[in-house]
C-alpha cells in the first residue's frame, strides 16, 4: 500500500517554495491546492487526471474554448514570423487595430497592451490629461485591475474573498482619496459625487455590467444618465469592457445599450486566452499620446505585441463571421440560468440565478439584485460549499463568492444538462 500525496498537493507545495503563496495571482487561491496540467475545448484537467467541465475560463478569457485550434494555428503562424522587434510597427498591429476600428463603435483609434490593468491605467492617465482634473468615480464592487487608481471597494465587505479594501498595501493615501466611489445603477450617487467636487472629477469608470460581482444588470435610464451626467459635468465617461467586450457581442455592450463613451478598454476574450489588452476612443483624444507627439506617455516593451495581435485577429474575425456564435451560447446561457431556477423553485430556497449572455451566477439570497447593497444579503460560505461540491463532481466554477462563471464557444447542450443534474444534487445534499 502506497501513501503517495496527491500530485496536485505536491505540485502546490513545490510551488510555495519558489511562489509567493504557490499562485502568480492572489485569487487563484481559494481554499484549495490546485495545479493543472491541461485544457482542451470546455475542458480542464488537473494533475492527478481529474477532468472539470470548465465555467472558470481563466476568469472568462477563454471564449471560443480552450487551445481552440484556429487561434493556435494564428498564434504559429505568427511565430514563424515577427516574435517581438520592438522598433516601428508591424503589420500585424495595424490589422488587429484595424479590425478592433471596425468592430467596437466609440473607435477611432485604438492601441494595445498586455493586461486590461495596463489598459484602465492608462485610461484614467488619459482622462487626467484631457481634463485636468484628477478625481476618478468607480463603483461600489467594480474591479478594474490591480493599480492604484482604481484600488479602492473592489471586493467589500473584508470578509470576502481574500478581504482586503483598498486591495493592497503599499498605496499613497492621495491614490486612494482621489478615487471616489458610487453605487451602481444609482444615477443620484454619482450626481452627489460631481455635486460635492464640481470641476474636480476627470472620469467615471465602469464595467458596463459589473461581472466581478456577478452580474449587476445596468438599468437604460443609468447609463444614459452617467452618459448626459459626465458630458454636462466635462468628465469623460469610460467603458471598462475587459469582460463585456467581445464575450456578450462583438461591440462590447455599448452595442447593445446604444451609449458611446469616450474611452474603452478591452482585454480577456479579445484574445482566446492569449495576452492582449487595450485601449480604444477617438482620434481626438487618443492623439494626446507621446507616442502622436502629445504628452500622455505611451509606453511599453510589449505593447502590439504580435502574437498576441495574431491570436486576437484569429479570435475577433472568427466572431465577425460567425454571427451565430453569440446567439450559440446565449442560448447555452439561458438554457443554464433556467435550469438552475427550476432548481431554486424546485428546492424552494433564497437563491437568485442572473447572468447574460453566456455568463450565468448563482447568488445565495432573496431578491432583490439590483445593486452592489443587495449583495451583502448573499450566504458567501453556501456559494463556496457549492463550488467545491461541484468541483468534487467534475464542474468547475469559479472559486469565488460574487464572481460570474462563463459558457463558452465548445461547451455542448450534454455538458449544460449534466452540470444541472450535478447543480440539482449538490444543492438538495446541501438542503438536506
Ligand atoms: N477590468 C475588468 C473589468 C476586469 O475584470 C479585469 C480583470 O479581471 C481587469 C480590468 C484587469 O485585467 P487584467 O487582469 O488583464 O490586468
């Protein structure tokens, strides 16, 4: 008889010797020694051969499905060309920001970097100069990435997630008192703010719909509010579509709610999980960049990176030509948050089932859902019971309270129906 460790355990514990906690990213711990060696289609399998249908999707980059061979084959084609020169442009950017011209509405121009932190970071720098203001409105909940200007009620209250508000040591008190934050889908909120510091605030930031608490649905009447509110006010109005982009239409959800702010960013899906962000808006305001001879730096050794560019050129045009795509795992996603309400009716608890589009969530609590206040009513502990039971059956959710999970392009109608039979089990065993 053996007493081997399992080898994920190992692999994590090796990992702590040389990684500060055994993960590159402070949420790819939760409560559980994970290590992954593979991903196929809607599929991930972990070290010791356990398979998951996978709804994480690296927190939704992941959209036409894992290693999807059109991107893959991009991605080497590419390769066999340019890697990184980092000297003049290459034709490969100026196809990707072509495209990305082409495809979400408010883009005039557009520029790129690694991570949708780099993108926000340097949209507030852009919103600064443009107005020369330095106060920035986020909201209540909304996630932005990890720097300073948007460090502010990310996750709150403490006691979720790793519970840390602002999310990080380390930050100058004057970084945290210029962000302000506001309560989403509540226009008087944001009106209270541009009230108490006119001709002090230089942009309000948001997720469209805010996925890093689930899905918030933003009303109509708000985002036309936030849009007319930051024009009278001289604040310009950004988009953070780093999940909306690409994963709920190819114009991100200004397409859908028929709004244009001034600046937009986009990351994760644009790309099929290979690294690609960036940063799109007018001529007039992207022209303020050093790298256009104006004075808001632009800089960055990756920038255009070209393998990412291959794979999100691969990815946007495959979305383009295959309209019915969004309509494929919009109806996954519904089939997904109906089945899962049928459950909640069935078993007749507090359980409220949102999403959009391809991304579904299941709050434990009662209605209502409609801003960043309800959610203090959701049972954290219960959410987090329910993900390891259905990681335990073979589904896997993302490991966190408050957070969305995601439907992608190779998931099939047999994987919905077996993560509700699995859904209907986990919670009657929790129920009873
Ligand atoms: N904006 C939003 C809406 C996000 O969800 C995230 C990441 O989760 C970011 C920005 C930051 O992107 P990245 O993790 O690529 O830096």
């Amino acid at each position: 008889m053996t007493n081997a460790k399992p080898r994920g355990q190992s692999l994590y514990e090796e990992a702590c010797e040389v990684i500060p906690g055994g993960v590159n990213s402070a949420t790819r711990y939760v409560g559980r020694p994970y290590a992954f060696t593979g991903a196929d289609g809607a599929y991930i399998t972990d070290a010791d051969g356990g398979r998951y249908v996978d709804y994480h999707a690296a927190f939704g980059a992941i959209l036409l499905g894992h290693n999807e061979p059109l991107v893959n084959d991009a991605v080497r084609g590419a390769l066999d060309g340019v890697d990184l020169i980092g000297a003049g442009v290459t034709p490969i950017e100026i196809e990707f920001a072509k495209l990305i011209c082409s495809v979400i509405p408010s883009a005039e121009m557009v520029t790129n970097a690694m991570s949708g932190s780099e993108a926000t970071a340097y949209a507030i720098r852009l919103a600064r100069a443009e107005t020369g203001r330095s106060l920035i409105v986020k909201f209540q909940g909304g996630y932005h990435g990890w720097h300073d200007a948007v460090a502010r009620n990310v996750i709150s209250p403490p006691s979720l997630a790793y519970g840390m508000d602002p999310v990080s040591a380390g930050i100058l008190e004057q970084a945290l008192t210029s962000t302000l934050i506001a309560e989403f889908n509540d226009l008087s909120s944001v009106q209270a703010l541009f009230d108490e510091h006119p001709e002090q605030i230089a942009a309000v930031i948001l997720e469209p719909i805010p996925h890093n608490v689930g899905a918030l649905l933003p009303t109509q009447e708000f985002v036309e509010g936030l849009r007319s509110l930051t024009s009278s006010a001289g604040a310009l109005l950004i988009f953070d579509e780093v999940i909306t982009g690409f994963r709920h239409t190819l114009g991100g959800y200004q397409s859908v709610c028929g709004i244009t702010p001034d600046l937009t960013t986009f990351g994760k899906a644009v790309a099929n999980g290979f690294p690609l962000a960036g940063l799109a808006g007018p001529r007039s305001l992207m022209s303020r960049f050093t790298s256009a001879g104006g004075d808001v730096a632009l800089l960055g050794t990756f920038n255009g990176y070209p393998i990412g560019c291959a794979a999100g050129i691969a990815t946007v045009s495959y979305l383009r030509d295959n309209p019915s795509f969004y309509a494929r795992t919009e109806t996954l996603g519904e089939r997904m948050r109906s089945g899962l309400r049928s459950i909640v009716d069935e078993f007749g608890f507090a359980g409220q089932v949102r999403g959009f589009g391809s991304v579904f969530v299941l709050y434990f609590m009662d209605a209502p859902v409609l801003g960043y206040r309800d959610l203090m009513r959701n049972d954290d502990k219960a959410y987090l019971e329910f993900h390891r039971r259905m990681a335990d059956a073979g589904f896997f959710m993302l490991p966190m309270s408050l957070k969305r999970n995601h439907v992608s392009g190779a998931h099939t109608e047999d994987d919905i129906d077996r993560t509700l039979e699995a859904s209907r089990d986990v919670l009657k065993g929790m129920l009873h």
